[in-house]
C-alpha cells in the first residue's frame, strides 16, 4: 500500500491531493494537537528555546522546561517521579536497561509493541513469550523461572483488537515473584481510568513493583516518550540507561507545549467526557451496521471484510465522500488488511454522522 502524502491538518481533519477530508485516523485522541493553548506554548517556547535543546540532559541540554514537564506528568499520573525520553519507543529501552540489573528475564505478552520486545533483547534480558492476556500462562513462566527475576512487559491497551490488558492480576503475579511488571501505556494515556489518566488510574497499581512507558505524541498530541514511576525507579533509569544519557532530549519548546497539553487534558476533564461521548455515538451506530464491537472506553475501531478488495472499495467510496477512514496492513494483523477508525475529542457530532451515514450507504453497495 502507498504511504499517504498528507498536506496539512487541522485536527479532524486534512488535506490531501487538494481535498479537505474528515479524518479519522492516526492516534490524536484528545484532539490537543492543533488546541490554541498548546501551540501558543509551543510558538513561545520557540521564541525563548529556539528549536533544539542540543545536547545531552546530562552535559548542557537540560532545561527548566523538561524538569517542569516531569514534575507535571508525574502530578498529573500520580507518580512520584517521571523522566522525559526522545520518544517512546526509547522509553521501553531505557526501562529495560535500568531492569536489567535486577531482572534476568523478560515475559513479554505476543501481542506487545515490538519496542518491548527489542527493549528486552537491547538489554540482554532472556526473551520469553507469554500468550496474550493469559494470566495462567504467566503464572507458570513465573514458577519456572524460579529463583531468577522476571520483567514481565505488556501493552496497556491493545487498540486494534479493543483489549486492555489484565494489569491489576499481571502486577501483583510479579510482585508475588519479586519481579516487575513494565507497563506501555502509549495508548492508555488520556483513555484508561475513570478520569482519563491511564493505565495505573484504571488499574489502581502502583509502587516499587510496576514501572510505566508511555508516550507524548498520542493522546497528548505532542512528541517524545517518558517513563513514570516511583523516585527510586526513576533515579536508577537515570544513572543506568545508556539511551537516557546519550541521547539529545525533546527540543524544550516542545516541552512547554507538552505541559499546556497535559492541563488543557486534565484541567477540568472536558476533553475526556468529549471523547467518551463521541465514542458513544459511534460505538452505537457501528454496532447498529453489523461491523462489530468495541470496547465503550477505547477510541479505536477496528474491523474487516472479506477480502481486501471490498476494503479498499470501501476506502476509495469514503474518499470519495470527504472521508479519510483508513484501510490499513499493519505487522501482527490480518493478513488482508483491517479499517482502523479513530474517533477523537475533536471530532464534531456532525462529522461521525457523516462517517456513518458514508459507511452504511458504501458498504450496502460492497455487500
């Protein structure tokens, strides 16, 4: 499939090949990145950071800025500590390197990011595969991995596939073996928990036995990755992860609009009750054309027809329609293809009944 040559955005929607479309893909879910208040900060950062911090945290890249985001993004998870990373993909790897002196071994759900699956070989952590969500399965890698420490690693949230991971039982099976359980919550950032705030407000985890990834460039609409966790765990990263102290931290400007996002995010929840509610609308008339169920607190809907022929109909009548819903061959998925629909906070009532009124018109006429 051709990659997409998008010209410009504005949230909910794009430009492409000189067509404004409705969107509804990507990862934006809190609908922040074109919000006025975090590309203010942004425009302001620049002003005072310019573009790049330059260098190292450790020598002379380290800026008021990222120490203030961290403080956020732990008051904000409620965390004691956070450390803010190039992305988060680097995040998974610096987790494991600080692990890696404690811990032998990796149990790694299949279904995973493949981050955590090259976090773990980066880090020379001996690799095992857990089948998904299978609280049994783990539970007897954990016996036979007998007196050796295990980080047991899983996504929060599977999107495609409309899981949340078990983390509540898979993090107390680690601390029962005096393991840690290593949590990617790029997903579940801005989703998961009653107020929004991820995987460890929804699973109501915590502590020296549950460190936590995660990225700015979802539901936060920014760039970079981070880890959260307690003081210590944090601290042991920084001393230990050569992907912390070699790597050139995200540009402050950044940062500054990373923090605006996070209030704009939590401030006083609307952003949240908005997605929720849009979720709602479409989750219901998704379910009312028979393309299947979804999760009520995930933004992501996914589903496929019979074949990729009639997919890639339905994408070119959508198109057709002003509507970017993506058709999509992605690693780990089906063999043919799948949509991938994204609603978002941003998205107006009026742009999902479009999307659904174009889905139930084309896909009578792929039947």
């Amino acid at each position: 499939m051709a990659r997409l040559g998008i010209e410009s955005s504005r949230g909910s929607t794009v430009v492409l090949d000189g067509r404004e479309l409705d969107y509804f893909g990507g990862c934006g879910y809190l609908g922040l990145a074109h919000h006025p208040r975090v590309v203010e900060a942004l425009a302001e950062g620049l002003r005072r950071h310019g573009v790049s911090a330059g260098a190292s945290r450790e020598t002379t890249g380290n800026t008021r800025a990222h120490e203030g985001l961290e403080s956020d993004l732990a008051r904000h998870l409620g965390c004691e500590a956070a450390l803010l990373l190039p992305e988060g993909y680097t995040a998974n790897f610096a987790a494991a390197q600080s692990l890696a002196q404690e811990h032998s071994v990796a149990l790694v759900d299949e279904r995973s990011h493949p981050s955590l699956f090259d976090a773990a070989r980066n880090a020379q952590l001996e690799l095992q595969s857990i089948p998904h969500g299978d609280g049994v399965a783990l539970r007897r890698a954990l016996a036979y991995c007998g007196s050796r420490r295990a980080v047991v690693m899983t996504d929060s949230v599977f999107p495609s596939r409309g899981v949340v991971a078990p983390l509540a039982e898979w993090a107390e099976l680690a601390r029962g073996h005096g393991g840690t359980l290593l949590v990617d919550d790029c997903h579940g950032t801005g989703v998961l928990g009653p107020s929004g705030r991820g995987a460890l407000e929804q699973a109501a985890i915590g502590g020296e036995h549950v460190l936590l990834t995660s990225t700015l460039s979802k539901a936060l609409g920014c760039y970079g990755g981070f880890i959260a966790g307690t003081r210590a765990q944090i601290e042991r990263v920084q001393r230990r992860s050569s992907v912390y102290v070699g790597t050139t931290p995200i540009p402050p400007a950044i940062a500054e609009a990373a923090r605006a996002a996070l209030e704009v995010a939590f401030g006083d929840g609307e952003r949240v009750a908005q997605l929720r509610a849009n979720i709602a609308v479409f989750r219901a008339g998704l379910e009312r054309l028979g393309l299947g169920r979804s999760r009520e607190d995930l933004p992501v809907f996914s589903f496929a027809l019979e074949s990729a022929e009639r997919m890639l109909e339905l994408e070119a009548g959508l198109r057709e329609d002003g509507i970017l819903a993506p058709y999509i061959r992605y690693p780990g998925g089906p063999a043919a293809g799948n949509f991938r629909i994204v609603v978002t906070a941003a998205h107006s009532l009026a742009q999902i009944e479009r999307l659904l009124d174009a889905l139930s018109r084309r896909h009578a006429r792929t039947r």
